[in-house]
C-alpha cells in the first residue's frame, strides 16, 4: 500500500495515472458485478398524456363519466401495457410515431403494435376535440376542404358515411394523403393508424364501442353527429395542416415556361 | 309468433303490390330470416348479465342485424337478377357482418340460461368426458376460453368449437362478426360468448375479464351438451 502511494507522488506521468486509473476500473467492475449489469436498466417508457380540457368540458356530447373511463381506465391501460411489453422488447429510443411505424411492420405486427398505436390514436383523439367545437373551419383549412371534397357538406357527409360503413371496432380519419397530395376520409380497423401508411393524419374519431356506449348505447349515427358539429376542434386542425404542409405541397408547382 | 305472421303478412301485400314494379325480385319473395324471441325475460339472468344490456342486446343490436341482413338479401336477390356481378361481390360484406351477427346471436341466446332454471351447471354426460379428454379439465377449458376472450382485440367472439371430422373439441375466436364456420369449414358451434363491447360495457364497463368470469354462471351446458350428441350421433 504505501508503495503505491509513494508511486503517485514522485512519478505522476501518463503511465502511472493510466495505471491508477485501470486499478479503479477493475474494482469498479468487480463492486458492480461486471459490466452488463449497468445496461440492463436502460428501457424504453411512454407517459399517458393528458386532455386538453377538463374531463367535464365536452358534456353533453361526451359525458365526463364518459371521458373519465375512456382516458383514465382505457388509455392508460393501453399506455401501462406498451411500458410493460417495451421492458422486454429490443425496440428502444423510437418516438411514439417512429414505433408504430417500426412494429407495423409493413403489415405483419409485432406485438407491441396494437398498444403503441392504440396510446397514439387516444392521444390524437383527445386533441381532435374541444369544448364549444364544431362548426365550419376558416381560412385555409376550408378551402382545401372545399378543392378536395367539393364543399364543406360533401366532407361532412363522406365523414358520417364512412363511419356508418366502418362493421365493427375502429377509427375514422381525415387524412392527407402523401402521393395524391390531398385530404381524404378513410376508416381503419381496430388500432390500425395511418401513420403505417406514411399519411398525414388530421382528425380522428374513436368508433370503438367504448368511446359512445354510456352516452349513445348502439346510435353511433348520432355520436358522430354530435362529433362533427359540436366537438371537432377546427383550432388544432389548422395547426395540424400547417405542419402537414412542410411535409406536402400542396400548391400547383411553378413550372416555369423557357 | 304475432310478430311473424305480421312479417309475412307485409312480405305478402308488397309482394302482389309490388307486380308492376320492374325488379323481378319482388315477385318472387325473398326469403327473410326473423329476430327470434328469447325463452327468459331479459332481467332473468340477472346479476351476470343485467336485464339493461340483454334489452338492447336483443332488441336494438340483434334486431338491426336482422333489418339489414334482409335489406342485403333483397339486395342481393336484385343484383342476381340483374346479373351484376360487380354488386352481388359487394354486397358479400355486409351480408357477412349482418348474416353473421344474426347467426351469432341466435346461437348467443340458446347458450344463456337463467340460473333458475340451470344456467351454469357444469357439463354432464359425453360433453363433459370430451372437454376433460380435450382439455384436461373443465377449469382448463373456462380458464382458456377466458384467456383468448380478454386477449381479443376490438370486437369478436370466443367459441367453444366441435370439429365435425376430427370430433375433437378446441377454443376458437373469430374476429368482428364472422361466423365460426370462417375459422374451418367442419366447425360446429357448442358455445359462444360475446365479447363486443355492447355485450358488457353498461354493467362491467372496461373489465372485460370479470364479464368473462361471470357470464359462466348463466352459460346453458344442456343445450351444448345436446348439440354435441346430435352432431356426433
């Protein structure tokens, strides 16, 4: 012991120190059982987030009991089950989006798929909507409605339609779609997202059965109804076009004539 | 029955009223099915299953499964008359959801008995040595048919299946409102359990799993157990 320490003094040169610093290396290993036992702990984790609004704000269309048991029992069930399955899971360091993406798996999923997209869809859902909602859009985000579906009520319809046409669990979007370079009403199944589809969604509707049972027992037209007039929230449909944009022209490109 | 004989009695009148229509299909009649009664009232299975949900179960989700399975039907009996291909394939999925659903649920209310009058008494006789042979033991069975009913995402049904050719007896589920037949063509149902979200989420809400655990109590074995010897006979 005192040998070495006589070391440190009179010779503190590269040598010495890499020594010393091997020689706590080698300790630190041992006190910790080896090196692999400090990865092991590293794991992906999704937190539930929360609605924008009081969950009493969308009565009467959406009643608190309502909004209570879908966000607080369903998504967070769906949010404790994806952090339980990502514990084992090799799939680390993906956003929420790039997951769904990732365990899609180009139409084969993998187990995580059906969580991960389930706590994205209630996560969009929630922000689709907003007390006082409804009514037409202004701006910008009208009038491509308008060059796309024809008018406002075409869009509306196409939207109840879709919803009426959709047997069984599932969702409704209005999506831009990517290649065609517009927006489009599409249903998906069960937790199916667009998102797998490389599309820009813009609003979604929840038509599985739990998200309108206590309020509308078997009436889904009537939930859908209320949907599109008193709850969509046109405030963060502009938002999300505006960000869709950066991603899709969706102006007439400037050919310019020689 | 009233309610029967007024169905075909409306068949009748529209289908001499409708002779100057142009569709042939009027004429002919088209064979329609009918929401069939069920032999308990709807509180009856009460406290596993509350009389609320058997009341819209019955009378608004199976009803409209009738309504618009016979809508497909004459649909479809104009779309074959017209020799168009093209409708007649489309139609295939709405009579699919709503033939099937109609068939699942007559097949729903034959499986639920009131416990007064034996609703949930375990399986005697052949169908009872089948399920030990096949499953070790009923608790396996009910544990396994719970399992696949909790891990079913979105809509569908749990099946307790009799393989014709095979005679063997497995858990089947199939998804939305397909019929058991869409999971082999020699599958007989003994005993289906519905586990769509209309069937359970008034009374148990979210907790699938204490719907699964309860809804044993009133499941009628009798007429599984009948069902398995006549298929076998």
């Amino acid at each position: 012991m005192a040998a070495s320490v006589l070391h440190l003094r009179l010779l503190p040169s590269p040598p010495a120190g890499v020594k010393l610093q091997q020689r706590q290396l080698r300790s630190r290993i041992q006190r910790q059982g080896g090196l692999s036992r400090r990865f092991l702990k590293v794991v992906s984790y999704y937190g539930l987030t929360t609605p924008p609004y009081k969950l009493d704000a969308l009565e009467p269309y959406m009643s608190k009991r309502t909004v209570e048991l879908h966000w607080g029992k369903h998504h967070q069930d769906y949010v404790d089950g994806l952090n339980k399955q990502l514990a084992t899971s090799p799939l680390y360091g993906y956003t929420l989006e790039d997951l769904i993406k990732e365990a899609y798996n180009n139409g084969n999923p993998l187990p995580e798929y059906n969580n991960a997209a389930q706590v994205w869809n209630h996560h969009f859902f929630w922000e689709s909507m907003q007390p006082d909602g409804g009514g037409l859009p202004e701006g910008g985000v009208l009038q491509q409605i308008e060059k796309d579906f024809g008018s406002f009520t075409n869009f509306r319809e196409e939207f109840i339609r879709s919803s009426l046409q959709l047997l069984g669990s599932g969702w409704v979007w209005l999506v831009l779609k990517r290649n065609e370079r517009k927006l489009s009403v599409v249903h998906t199944r069960n937790a199916i997202s667009p998102l797998a589809f490389g599309d820009i969604p813009i609003i979604s509707l929840d038509l599985w059965e739990h998200a309108y049972y206590l309020d509308y027992k078997d009436d889904r037209l009537t939930y859908v109804t209320n949907f599109m007039d008193h709850l969509i929230s046109w405030h963060t449909v502009t938002l999300r076009m505006m960000r869709a944009e950066s991603f899709v022209n969706l102006g007439e490109p400037n050919i310019p004539v020689a | 029955m009233a309610l029967r004989t007024l169905a075909s009695k409306k068949a009748l009148s529209f289908a001499l009223g409708g002779a100057a229509r142009p569709l042939a299909a009027s004429a002919r009649g088209v064979t329609t099915v009918t929401l069939p009664d069920l032999s308990y009232d709807f509180g009856a299975l009460e406290p596993a299953i509350s009389g609320e949900i058997m009341r819209l179960h019955h009378q608004k989700h199976h009803a409209t499964y009738v309504a618009n399975y016979n809508k497909a039907l004459e649909q479809l009996d104009a779309a074959v008359a017209k020799r168009d291909a093209s409708a007649v394939v489309q139609l295939q999925g709405a009579i699919k959801f709503n033939g099937g659903g109609h068939v699942n649920h007559s097949i729903f209310w034959k499986n639920l008995k009131p416990i007064s009058e034996g609703g949930g008494e375990s399986p005697h006789g052949k169908l009872g040595w089948a399920i030990d042979e096949d499953f070790g033991s009923f608790e396996a069975l009910v544990k396994k048919m719970n399992a696949e009913g909790a891990a079913l995402q979105g809509s569908g049904w749990v099946w307790l299946a009799l393989d014709k050719e095979a005679k063997k007896l497995s858990v089947e589920t199939t998804a939305n409102q397909d019929p058991l037949v869409t999971k082999g063509a020699s599958l007989v149902p003994l005993l289906g359990i519905d586990v769509w979200e209309h069937a359970y989420y008034l009374q148990y809400k979210n907790v699938r799993p204490d719907y699964l655990n309860n809804i044993w109590k009133v499941i009628n074995w009798k007429y599984a157990g009948e069902v398995y010897e006549n298929v076998l006979a």
